[in-house]
C-alpha cells in the first residue's frame, strides 16, 4: 500500500513510521519505505499537493512515483 503525509523532517518521520510511534495506518504495514518526495515552501502548499495524492487511485500514485525513476 502507499501511505501520504507531509513533515518538516522526513528522516524523522520514516522512523517513526518505522519503529511504530507514528500512524496507526503504517503500524501494521511495517518496514516502510521511502518511494516518493516533493518539497513546498508552505505548509498550506503541502497540505494541498497531500491531499490531491490522496485522490489519486493507486495506478496513478504508481505513475507518479515511476516518473522520478
């Protein structure tokens, strides 16, 4: 599965979803792995481009995280 989020620290936050202290969601669905970054300049940015990820369906999530390959 592919789990969105945005953070200001994304080594922090890939281990917290690691060791289990961040979203239930990827507690279960551990080790997680790192497939797919984008930096905003703004919170609201960022909060923006999350939520438009997250209507993506998994085909396209998987077209995205391809193109930077």
């Amino acid at each position: 599965t592919y789990y969105t989020g945005y953070t200001t620290d994304v080594d922090r936050r890939v281990a917290e979803h690691n060791d289990g202290t961040a979203a239930k969601y990827t507690r279960g669905r551990r080790p997680v792995e790192l497939v797919h970054v984008e930096s905003y300049k703004s919170q609201s940015a960022a909060m923006r481009r999350e939520y438009e990820i997250k209507q993506l369906r998994r085909p396209a999530k998987k077209q995205l995280i391809q193109s930077e390959a």
